[in-house]
C-alpha cells in the first residue's frame, strides 16, 4: 500500500479547462489511479462526470469512469516505469 501513497490526484478540478490526463497504458496504473480517485470521492470529494440514472452508483465504479474519461489529473513517483515497476530499487 505504500506505493499508492505515492501516487498524486489533483482533489480538486482547476476552474479553467485542463487538457485531459495522458491516457493509461497500465492496467495497474489505471487500478491506483481509480482507488485514489475512490477514496476522494468516499471522503466527500465530488464526481467529475455526471452521474446518471441508470449510471454506477458505487463510487469505484464512478472512480474508474472519470480515469477512462481521463478527467482525473495524476502525477506518478519518481522512478516509475510504466509497467507496475520501480526503477533503480533491488527486490
């Protein structure tokens, strides 16, 4: 868990239009990225996508709708290669 503690979501939309994220390649990137965003929302953070009736409703699901939609801005930690790996640390 502690390498999700590295990974930085923006909480809150700028008032202007940000260009969108850069798209995911990693389905490991995409699941931190989407259970940050889940947290946010659990503590009260409000969804960047609009919610409709026959929508998700678990705020998971709604997490993993605005990173596909690519409206959750994110930095990764330093040292991140793209597969799920960290560069320069032994096992």
């Amino acid at each position: 868990m502690a390498e999700n503690d590295a990974l930085a979501i923006d909480p809150a939309p700028a008032a202007d239009a940000q260009a969108p994220a850069a798209p995911i390649t990693s389905r490991f990137l995409f699941v931190d990225v989407a259970a940050q965003r889940a947290k946010q929302l659990r503590r009260g953070a409000l969804p960047r996508v609009e919610r409709l009736p026959a929508g998700p409703h678990k705020l998971e699901r709604i997490a993993m709708e605005e990173v596909r939609q690519r409206v959750v801005q994110y930095t990764l930690p330093t040292g991140y290669d793209g597969r799920g790996e960290r560069q320069g640390l032994k096992p």
